[in-house]
C-alpha cells in the first residue's frame, strides 16, 4: 500500500499574545494509506485539532514535513475537507446553502450537485431541513449539516475533528455505521479524531494514541477486526481486549492532564 | 450514492398540533401599547396648548400645527421645503453611505490603509463636525453643496467605524471553514466577511441617518432659501409657533419611518440575533 498522507517528524508550537510559546505537537511521524481509516485518540489538549488544521493546510508546521501523495501541504486543496469540531457554520445561510458552500467557491454547483446535498442532508436525518437556518437546529443537528457539508464536496481526503461528539449514543452508532458504508463504497481515505476510544476502534484500520501536550505519538495499534463489521462487534472478546489496551496507554496522560493520580 | 435515511429513528416528518394562534392583542401587544402612549400625549399636547400655555408665541395647540401645514401645502411652501432637504439629504446620506462602507471595508482588510486613516478618523469623529458648517459655507458657498458635505460629513462615521468593526468582528471559525473548502480572499470577503457584516452595517446607517437628519437642520441654519431646517429658522425669527412646530414634526417623522425601516431591514438581514425571548 502507498501512504496517501505522511507526517514526518512533525511539531507545532504556537506563540501565545503574552510571548510564551505552546508546542501542541512534538515529532509527531506517522502515515495514512490510501482508502485506509486511521483515528487519533488523546487527552484533551494534546493537540488533536491542531493535527488536522495542519493536514488540512490551514496551519504549517513549524517543524517536519507534512505530506500528501509525496508533496508538501502548500494550502486547503479540494482534494481534502475538514468536519469542524465547533460547527462553524454559516448563520445566514440556509442548511442547504451551508451544505452547497463548497462546492460553490470551487465553482462545482449544478444541478447534479443540488441534488447530491439534499441526498446528504437526508443520509444524515435532516431531510425536510434543507430551508431552515443553523440557528433554529438542535446542536446534533448542525454537527450533522457540518458533516454533509464536508462530504458534499466529495474529497478523496476527509478529516473529521470529533464530528459525532454531540450526537445522542443512538444517532452516533447509526452515523458510524453509515459513514463506514460511504467510506467502503467511496474508497475515502479517512483521519478520525475522537475521545471514544470504542468508536475509534469500530471503525479504524489503525488507531494512533498521542500522549499528552505536546502530543507526541504514543502508540500505533493495527485493529484486525474484520469488515464489514456489526454493531455487534463491540461486544466481543476481541474488541474488549483492543479498548484495553488503548485504554491503558492513554490512562496515564489522561490523570496527569486533569491532575488526578492514579 | 444509495443513502438509508435515519428520518424515522429521528422522528422527523411526524404530525404535529398547530400551535395556538395568538389573538389580536397579544400578537400586536408592543404596538398598541406605543400607539396608545402617542394618543395620550398628543392630545396632552393640544390641552395643554388650548388651556394652558395660552400664550402663542410660547406654544400652539396640535391642531394649529396641523393647520398651518395645510396652509404651507396650500401655498406649495411646504412641498419646496420637503424637496429641498430631501435632496440634501439624500445626496449626502447617500454619499455617506458608499464612502463609509467602501472606506470601512478598506481599512478592514488593508491594515496600512487603517493605520494611515485611523488617527483622522478618530480626530473627525470626536470633532463637533457640525461646528464646520459655517466653513462650508464660506468654501462652497450657498447652494446646495455646503448642505451636502455638512450632512456627509456628520453621518459618515458611524457608518465607516460600524462597517469596520463589523468585518473585523466576522468570526475567525467561519473564516478558516471558508479557507478549508479553498475560499479565495475576495470569495472570503464577499462570502463570509460581507454578509456577516451586514447587519452591523445596516445598525451604522441607522445611526449615520439620525445625525445626518441633525445635519440638515444645521446646514439649513447657516443661509439657505429652503427647506425645513430654513422653514424652522424663519418661523422662529418670525414667532410663528405652528409652522415651527410643523417643520420640526415633519423631521422627527421622516427620522422615525426611516429608522424603523432600518430597523426591521437588520432583523431581516439577521434573524439569528433575535431569537425570540420570553418576557
Ligand atoms: N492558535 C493557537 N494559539 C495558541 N495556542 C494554541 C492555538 N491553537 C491551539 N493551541 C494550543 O495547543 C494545544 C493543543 O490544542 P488542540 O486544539 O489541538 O487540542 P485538542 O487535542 O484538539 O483538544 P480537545 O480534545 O479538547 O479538542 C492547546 O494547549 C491549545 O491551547
Ligand atoms: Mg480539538
């Protein structure tokens, strides 16, 4: 398999307004295979959103190299799109015209495209929403038109920033096993954030752990499970024994970034 | 792409009651309330003008005023009046207006442009512009010209300073979304930076237009041959009470119809910021 995505030895420090300077991310090497999907997983902090921003080109890296199909990340490209963890969408634009945004500033919007985001906005339950704005939507909903409105553009490379996070546990497992079927059908290559370490193993091929701030890769594990998997997997011996141990790994980080020991 | 829906696990698309309709009071409840206050103090007004400040180089009884514009109308007085400062203000609000959205855009993406502006716009605003109007006179004379650089003067900086502040205030979130999906500059200002601005930017017109109506009044003081401003003056050196009064209600209902117009064009422009609250 090639590496659609590579992280080389990549960190990130930010300069803060008082002059003290924040490094979100150290050494951070890693790779995403084409059609593979990878989660990251972390405390709070460690610089999980950072990791995307710089994947998505919105941040350069002040250190190591990232890159996509072998080049350097020069900028947002059409070939990436971005699931926001605060869902940034526009307020006065409809759901609909939030979902068609994309598409628009890159000039894709047809009446194919039209009828690809209603589709969309349908697989994520917000059919019949398509006239009403972000601010007459429930939380869970705008994080649903936040992923219609990164899958609309249809990306090879799609990144999501804990897209499920405010969903109820119904709605997430539905939504999990639905993008599992857009991500096999598509062949997407996929870079998952998410605090759930079940989620994270439900649907990855690999699951890489970052230690805490500076987030510094900690552990790549491989999930063998097999595909398609059920919902049911989750309560098998084998996933059990996988939640363990990215369970254990990250245990640590976790009671030393909220000050409580073990 | 075959989707399954998740509608029905969602409960969308289930029948709901209408909700109750509200009677007549209770939807117009604010507005009669307001309508009821100016009842009440216009006919204050025209007892206090018959029975107690008698007195009619003091004060005049509504009806007079009423009067005495027929007799303006009737005369084709107060047809001038109107047009002239209409036209004032109109060509210098309307002057206001583009200068101080362009400018304010401007110094909103152009950081060297703002830095350049800022001071004299800082020194201009704190300025009682309307002290310059005699200036104006003498620089450009009587006509119609000196009108207009007063009202422009006066109203374009809350204009500019609301247009400014509204494109800086546009949330960074929604800006690097924009950048995310390959926004270029000019698609980020006028996609995101603009419209999110907007509703900031009408508020500014709405505060440009409450001074520029000052503004007319002002510029009309210092030589004019016409308008409400000129009819206000006249009226007052020539103790004619009614026609003052009639000039002055003619301004404060030009300021409050445009203003409400301005008003219900931003919550058009932003429904999101006034989500109904229960009082
Ligand atoms: N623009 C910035 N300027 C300064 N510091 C920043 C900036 N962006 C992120 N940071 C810092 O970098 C660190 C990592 O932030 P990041 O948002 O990547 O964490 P995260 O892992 O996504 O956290 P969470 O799980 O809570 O979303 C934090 O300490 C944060 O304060
Ligand atoms: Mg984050």
């Amino acid at each position: 398999m090639t590496a659609k995505l590579e992280l080389r030895g990549v960190s990130k420090w930010f300069e803060t307004r008082s002059g003290d300077v924040v490094e979100a991310l150290r050494g951070v090497t890693f790779d995403v295979h084409a059609g593979e999907f990878v989660s990251v997983v972390g405390a709070s902090g460690c610089g999980k959103t950072t990791l995307l921003r710089l994947v998505d080109g919105l941040l350069a890296p002040s250190r190591g190299e990232v890159l996509l199909d072998g080049r350097p990340i020069a900028g947002p490209g059409l070939d990436r799109a971005l699931v926001f963890q605060l869902d940034a969408l526009f307020p006065w634009r409809t759901v609909l015209d939030n979902v068609l945004f994309g598409l628009e500033v890159q000039g894709r919007l047809g009446e194919e495209a039209r009828r690809a985001a209603g589709e969309l906005l349908r697989f994520v339950g917000l059919g019949g929403f398509e006239r009403a704005y972000p601010h007459e939507l429930s939380g869970g909903m705008r994080q649903r038109t936040n992923l219609a409105r990164a899958l609309a553009v249809d990306p090879e490379v799609l990144l999501m920033d804990e897209p499920f996070a405010s969903l109820d546990a119904q709605t997430r497992e539905i939504m999990q096993a639905e993008l599992l079927r857009i991500w096999n059908a598509r062949r997407k290559t996929v870079l998952f954030i998410t605090h759930q370490i079940d989620e994270a193993i439900y649907l990855s091929d690999r699951v890489v752990v970052l230690t805490r701030r500076p987030g510094q890769v900690g552990d790549v594990l491989a999930v063998d499970l097999p595909r398609p998997r059920r919902l049911d997997v989750k309560r098998t011996p084998a996933f059990g024994a996988l939640v363990d141990r990215v369970w254990k790994r990250i245990e640590t980080e976790v009671r030393e970034s909220v000050g409580v020991p073990a | 792409m075959t989707v399954r829906s998740v509608e029905v696990e969602l409960g969308v698309g289930a029948a709901l009651p209408r909700a109750r309709r509200r009677g007549f009071f209770e939807r117009h409840q604010s507005r009669i309330r307001a309508l009821g206050s100016i009842v009440v103090v216009f006919a204050l007004w025209e007892l206090i003008g018959r029975f107690v400040i008698t007195n009619r180089l003091f004060f005049v009884p509504l009806s007079s005023v009423f009067a005495s514009a027929g007799d303006l109308w009737a005369r084709g007085e107060l047809q001038l009046h109107v047009r002239t400062s209409f036209l004032e203000f109109a060509l210098g609000f309307g002057a206001a207006a583009l200068a101080g959205i362009a400018l304010g855009a401007a110094m909103a993406v152009r950081r060297a442009l703002r830095d350049y502006l800022d001071p004299w716009v800082a020194f201009l605003y704190a300025t009682p512009t309307v002290a310059l109007a005699p200036l104006f006179i003498l620089w450009f004379k009587l006509g119609i010209e000196s009108k207009v650089a007063v009202i422009l003067l006066v109203s374009i900086f809350p204009i500019l300073l609301n247009t400014l502040t509204g494109i800086e205030g546009t949330d960074r979130h929604l800006i690097e979304a924009a950048r995310s999906f390959g926004a270029r500059p000019m698609q980020i200002f006028a996609k995101v930076m603009l419209p999110s601005a907007l509703p900031v930017i009408v508020t500014g017109l709405r505060l440009g237009l409450a001074r520029g109506l000052v503004g007319v009044v002002v510029a009309e003081l210092f030589g004019a041959k016409a308008g409400l401003g000129y009819l206000i003056l006249y009226s007052a050196q020539t103790f004619d009470m009614a026609a003052l009064f009639a000039g002055v209600l003619i301004l404060a209902l030009a300021g409050v119809v445009s203003s409400e117009a301005l008003k219900a064009l931003e919550r058009r422009l932003a429904p999101w910021r006034f989500v109904e609250v229960e009082r």
